[in-house]
C-alpha cells in the first residue's frame, strides 16, 4: 500500500511541475495546434483558429421507441418503451489576449412512458483552457459526466464506444481520446454512475521541428446504489516529437497508469512504451497512430501470496484515430486497445474498442451517416477472484446505426435514425457475485430535433 502511495505521490508531483514550468510564460492560442501525437486532446479536421468569442443556447427534443430498456438477456424477456429526451444546454468560447475558453453544458430528462424503466437524468459538463506563448502550449480540461446507466444504448441518445460517435459529453465535448477519459463499456441495466476526467498537458517546442511534452491525468468512475467496483486512475505521460516534413510527425512516448479500487481489491500499475506518427493535412486529413508493448505489475490477492500468472504481464496497446473530409462527406474511425479499469464487472480488464463513423451528402439539404462500433472485454488472470483465474471471463458488445439529417433554417436541425446494439458473454456471475452477461438484441428507432441561435458575440 504505501508503494501505491508513493507512485501517486511522484505523479501528482510530476504534474504540479509541468504546470508550474508552463504557467510563467502563458499568453493567447494562435491557431489550431494539433498537439502532440497521442496526446490527450484529439484535433478536428479543417478546424479554424478562434476569431471572437461567442455563446451558443441550445434546445434538444427527441421521441425513441426502445425495444430493451431493461437490458433483458433474452428477447422474449425484454419489454419495449417509448422514451422521450428533453435536452438543454449551450456552447461558449472566449477568446481574449491569454486564452481560449472552451465550454460545453448539457442536462436531459429521459421520460419512460410505460414506467419499464424509471425517469432519469444525463449531465453532461466539459471544459477545457488553452494557452500558449512562444514555445510554450498548455491545456487543462475536465470531462465531467453523470448517467443513469451505461452509455451503451442510454435510451436512444446514441453510442459511445471510443467516444466519437453519440451521446456528447463523453469525450466528445472536450475532444479528449478516449484512453484519457473512464467509460463503461459493458451493458448494465440501472447503474448510475459519476464519471471524471481532469487533465493538464503542456508542449515545449525545442526547435521549429521537435518538441517535447508532458500530460497528466486523474480520472474516477464512480456507481451509486449498487455493488459494482469503483476505480480510480492517475496517469503521466512523456513525449518527444519530430517533424520531419510540414505535414508527417514521429513520436516517442512513455506512459504510466496507476488503477485503485477504493473497495480494497488490488490495483496496478502499467507501463506504456509507444512510437507514433501522425500526417496532417488541415482540410482534409488527420491520421495519428501509436503503438508499443504496454507492460504491468500486480500485486498478491488479499490471503494470497503469488500473484496467478505472474506479477507482471506484457500486452500490446495502440492509441489510432483516422479523420478525412471531403467536399461532400466526411469518414471517421478510431481504435484503442490497453488495460483498462474493467467498467465496473471486473477488476482490470484488457480492452479493445472501435469506433466508425461515415457521413454524405445525399442532395442539397439530407445528409445520410452511418455509424458502427465494438468494444471487448477481457478478464486478467492476475487480477480475477479465486477459482475463477483459470477461467476468461469475456464480453463482446457491437453497435451500428443510420441516420438522415437536415436543417431547418440557418441552425437548427432535424433527425430521423435507427440503432442497434448485441451484447454476448461467456459469464452470468462477475466478482462479487454481481449479476452480468449477455444483453439481447435492442433496438432504437425514432426522432429528434434540435434547435439553437446563431452564435451570440461576448465581446
């Protein structure tokens, strides 16, 4: 235990001193920074540099019929709802001579009409600060999330899985990468959770093609009223980038994360090494890969004193993003793979998710999008309950939909789409004898529109 202290202890201070060295010499964002390659912060294609600062209310109405509210093991079991979503919020930016201020609000009450589930409430808070200075680049951020179950269905407001796609707020508001902020990412019916992210990132440039960087992380998935398992995670960061044309960067990159369970169970620690690259081209395209051995240490079970196959377990990890735009469309993907914090049914868990995203420009008005995604779940022998090491427990979940979308007037929007999702496990029984395993077929279907103002000027 206090070896766990003292790697929390030397993170924290490791963050307080790249904030430290960063903050003297701050002044306003110039353009769109792509940031390091792997980095917390993903970059959106075509993205312009911030000119005024604005606010932009928002109003959200949406109308879904629910096959699986419940998320039943069998169909047969399940039973069917109407949910409606009432959702408000805004945008604000700020700009001024030593920032930009990013700040996305959201709060949506789901309403059950058959009662098969009880109404409930999504908040959503995400906000970010960037700063800069002559060699110097920094953002802080914080990615803040309440749910009234997994985000994997969610009444019809959409899918998450690497967090591109669906329900803002999880990630997508801040546009951090998905390894930076705590999901869930296995089914489960009526689970509220808090989810955090809160991270500082500063870049040095040490010459017009290199540069070096630091991130820091500290994130929580907690659940009320239930027995799944709590985590918390502190992560750090290092990075070395190379530019060796205006438009291909190489890095180099080590990264530790430190998982704790506040129930007691052990966490561990893992090691990421990782090389990147990434090609640029502002309009049009944005890859970014990274990829390494990702290596970790565990600790002996509480009345154990060997830690089943071994303290220490070597995996691969790989952090991937793929963005291209064209004149009448646009393709998104992303794909994660690393050790995770098990979304509550597992203490640890190597996971893998994917995320794709296609959309075009059916006539001058419809757009039509599609959307697709798959995350898994593995149990780790190390970390697994007694009698049950030898055993994987396993969960596989897959989504995809299609959408077709309008505007109505100069910021509104109108939407009509349909969404399906499977879960399959080899398990019914997770630690702590809490109930899991697989979630029959649900489908969503129905529509939504959203309206909102023209950006309102702050100066």
């Amino acid at each position: 235990m206090a070896s766990r202290h003292t790697h929390y202890l030397i993170l924290a201070m490791a963050a307080a001193c790249g904030l430290t060295i960063a903050v003297p010499a701050l002044q306003a964002q110039q353009g769109s920074n792509p940031g390091p390659v792997g980095g917390v912060a993903q970059y959106n294609v075509g993205e312009l540099p911030p000119e005024r600062s604005f606010v932009i209310p928002r109003l959200s109405f949406q109308e879904v019929w629910d096959s699986n509210p419940g998320y039943s093991a069998t169909s047969s079991s399940g039973q069917g709802d109407e949910v409606t979503s009432i959702s408000g919020g805004f945008t604000l930016q700020a700009v001024n001579r030593n920032s930009l201020f990013s700040l996305f609000d959201s709060t949506t009450g789901l309403i059950y009409d058959r009662q098969t589930q009880p109404n409930a409430v999504v908040q959503q808070l995400n906000v970010t600060e960037k700063l800069s200075l002559r060699r110097w680049n920094l953002l802080i951020g914080e990615n803040f999330s309440y749910l009234p179950n997994s985000a994997f269905g969610l009444g019809g407001l959409g899918f998450t899985g690497a967090g591109t796609t669906g329900l803002p707020g999880i990630g997508a508001g801040t546009g951090f990468n998905p390894y930076v902020t705590p999901t869930q990412t296995i089914e489960s019916p009526n689970v509220s959770q808090i989810s955090s992210a809160t991270v500082v990132q500063a870049q040095y440039a040490v010459n017009p093609t290199s540069s070096v960087n630091f991130s820091g992380t500290v994130g929580f998935l907690h659940f009320l009223g239930n027995d799944l398992l709590n985590s918390r995670n502190v992560t750090a960061r290092f990075g070395y980038d190379k530019s060796f044309t205006a438009k291909d960067t190489i890095s180099f990159s080590y990264m530790a994360s430190i998982l704790d369970y506040p129930s007691g169970l052990p966490g561990f620690t893992s090691h990421y090494v990782q090389v990147g690259y990434r090609r640029l081209l502002k309009q049009r395209l944005f890859l970014s890969l990274s990829a390494g051995p990702a290596i970790s240490q565990f600790s002996p079970q509480v009345g154990q004193t060997t830690v089943p196959g071994g303290a220490i377990s070597v995996d691969w990890s790989t952090f991937s993003t793929l963005s291209y735009v064209t004149r009448n469309g646009s393709v998104s993907a992303q794909y994660t793979h690393g050790i995770s914090g098990g979304s509550g049914y597992l203490p640890g868990a190597s996971s893998d998710q994917l995320s794709v995203s296609l959309t075009r420009q059916a006539s001058r008005v419809w757009m039509v999008g599609f959307s697709g995604g798959y995350a898994r779940n593995s149990s780790l022998e190390q970390t697994s309950p007694a009698g049950m090491a030898a055993t994987t427990t396993i969960f596989n979940t897959w989504f995809g939909g299609a959408s077709v979308s309008r505007p109505v007037g100069h910021y509104s929007n109108l939407r009509f789409f349909y969404n399906a999702s499977r879960q399959t496990g080899n398990t019914t029984m997770c630690v702590g004898g809490i109930s899991c395993g697989p979630v029959a077929l649900t489908q969503t279907a129905g529509m939504s529109f959203t309206w909102a103002t023209r950006p309102l000027p702050l100066d």
